[in-house]
C-alpha cells in the first residue's frame, strides 16, 4: 500500500523556523516529483513548493521566495521544506504530494499528483 508519511509542523513565533519532512512508504523516491501545498482556513488549498525527480528543479510561490527551501534526498527517501522567517499568513495545514513522473521538471498543479500526505498543521502566532 502506498502512503505518504508526513512530520514537523507545529505552533512558531512569527519570525521563527520550522522543518517539514516527507517520505513515501512502499515505494522509492527515485523517478518522483514532490510538492507541497498548503491550506488555510477558509481558503483553497494552494501550492507552496516543488522539487523535480532529479532535485535539480525547483518552484516556489511568490509568498514563500526567499524563506523557504525545498530540498530531497533520494538516497534516504526523503523530501524537506525548510521554513524560515515564518509569518502568521504561512499558517496552514500543509500537504506532501508526490507524482510518478521523472520530468525534468515539476508540476504546479495539485491535479498532477498521485499520492498524498494526511497533512501537518503549522501555526504561526506570538
């Protein structure tokens, strides 16, 4: 059975940091694009970060360029959202996703995606 297990998350200080991880279960991260996207209450969900099957691609939403980092490790089967300078506007409950496709590329797109996490909130409040 595939799965997407997801950790971090949890209540920051605006201005703090936060450390989201995400690995498949039952299947390799090779050949897998990864994204996340995020959903505020009362909002559409929306996508935050993705990161091509090669790690050598990366999108990030505008709202996030400069504080957040995407990163993958194939070889531990693992994908990381690096969140810094958070602010109470990045609170959300934040979903792994991850496609069977070995582009060169990532896709923005939530439709695009084959496998998700159960989701991890992330508040960010003083």
């Amino acid at each position: 059975q595939y799965q997407v297990v997801q950790s971090g998350g949890g209540l920051v200080q605006p201005g703090g940091s936060l450390t989201l991880s995400c690995a498949p279960s039952g299947f390799p991260l090779n050949f897998h694009a990864v994204a996340w996207f995020r959903q505020a209450a009362g909002k559409e969900r929306e996508g935050v970060s993705c990161i091509a099957s090669s790690g050598k691609m990366t999108h990030y939403a505008d709202s996030v360029k400069g504080r957040f980092k995407i990163s993958r490790d194939n070889a531990k089967n693992i994908v990381l959202l690096q969140m810094d300078n958070l602010k109470p506007d990045d609170t959300a409950v934040y979903y792994c996703a991850i496609e069977a496709w070995d582009g060169p590329y990532c896709h923005t797109e939530e439709t695009e995606y084959d496998y998700w996490g159960k989701g991890t909130r992330v508040t960010v409040s003083s």
